[in-house]
C-alpha cells in the first residue's frame, strides 16, 4: 500500500492521483478507466472524474492501493 501526501493542498482530484501514482499514463487514460468504473474510493465504485480526494481516503486500482495522508 502506498502513501500519497498532499502536501498542505485541501484535496486531489482523482484523475491527477491516478496519473500522479503512475498508474495511467495520460489525463484521457484516468478518465478513461474511472468512467469504466475500475477504480475505487474508500471502496465504492466512483465513476467521477474530477473527484476531490481527501486526507485519509483510500484509493484502489488494479491491486493497487494508496491512502491520501494531509
């Protein structure tokens, strides 16, 4: 499991966590497998694009898990 800090930032959108995590390699990529509903937030399916992640939130993707910290 990773960790993504925000670095004093009050959220990230999770189109940009997906690219920040290398885990696409492209905006269109994310948005691309967000839409197709792979990824998950705090396990729930989310299907926004621009979903504002949050300090302590939980992101899955192909076996892959990150935890936001602030």
């Amino acid at each position: 499991m990773d960790i993504f800090n925000l670095d004093n930032h009050p959220h990230v959108e999770l189109c940009d966590l997906l690219k920040f995590q290398g885990w696409c390699e492209s905006g269109a990529a994310a948005k691309a497998v967000i839409a197709d509903g792979l990824v998950k937030v705090n396990g729930q399916v989310e299907t926004r694009k621009r979903c504002k992640i949050l300090a302590d939130q939980q992101v899955e993707f192909d076996g892959a898990t990150v935890v936001v910290k602030p």
